[in-house]
C-alpha cells in the first residue's frame, strides 16, 4: 500500500519500502497531488505550482514527469491516474502523513473539549510523533512551498 510523507523531507513507501524519489519534481508532483488526494488537481494548477516559470514545453514536460513518477512509484504507478484535465492521487488520507496530523490534532483537540485529557494527550502525542522535520522540507518555494506551512500552527499550539 502507497504512503506518501510531507511531514519533512517528501518521500513515498509501498509497504513499509521507501522508493527513491530523486529528482525533485518528482517530489514536487507527488506532493502536490497528495496535499489533495483523492482529488483531480488540474494540469494548468500543477504548471504554474510547479515551475516558476511554465516550460516552454507545458503539458508534454508535465506528461513526462507524470510518467517518471509513475515509473517510480512501480506497482503502485496505477495510484496515478489522468482524470479530465488533471491528475489524480489514489491514496487514503491516512496514508498521508499531513493528513493524518491534521486529523489526529482535530480529535485531540475534540477530546480535550470533551473533558478526556488523557485521551487529548494521546491523539497531540500521536499526532506529533509523524513530524521528521519542516514539511515539505526538499520540495522549495513557491505556491507548493506555502501549503506546506498549513500545519504548522498545529503543531506550534502543543
């Protein structure tokens, strides 16, 4: 099963097997997709997030880094999918690793309302322990740079 990390460096495993992810656009691209997984993110998105300035090439230079990262991704490269007029990331979103931050943090902050602070302190614990440094600590500036920066207050409120 696919898990992607953007809690740090962004990285990939296919049952427990981390992939190497060495060309940075690679790693921007499954980033981006997997900040929305599960849902379509538009070819001109990924273009202008991506690049600073669009290649001269557009969507066959973005064709070519899809295929790269499918080839990568090996047996799980099917997780990849073209959907209209974008791509798509097939992966649950507690296999991404900012998702289920996000999600552990909300629960414990429900049951630190809720009056369960033993619980409350167990979800922030949990929710903490997925953190291996900035988020999207390799992937650089920009557009993609800054959604990396969500979870952050979060993190900072323990």
């Amino acid at each position: 099963m696919l898990a992607v990390r953007l809690l740090g460096p962004v990285t990939a495993c296919i049952d427990e097997v981390e992939l190497r992810l060495t060309r940075p656009l690679e790693r921007a691209l499954l980033a981006r997709l997997a900040l929305s997984a599960g849902e379509a993110v538009q070819a001109p998105s990924l273009l202008d997030e991506l690049w600073t300035a669009a290649p001269e090439a557009g969507l066959a230079t973005l064709h070519t880094l899809v295929y790269r990262l499918r080839r990568t991704l090996g047996s799980e490269g099917p997780a990849l999918v073209k959907e209209g007029g974008g791509y798509v990331l097939r992966v649950a979103s507690d296999h991404v690793d900012l998702r289920r931050f996000e999600e552990l943090a909300a629960t414990g902050r429900k049951s630190y309302d809720a009056g369960e602070p033993e619980e409350a302190a167990r979800m922030l614990g949990a929710a903490l322990q997925l953190w291996r440094g900035p988020p999207l600590a390799d992937v650089g500036g920009g557009a993609l740079g800054e959604a990396g920066t969500r979870p952050v207050p979060l993190r900072a409120a323990r």
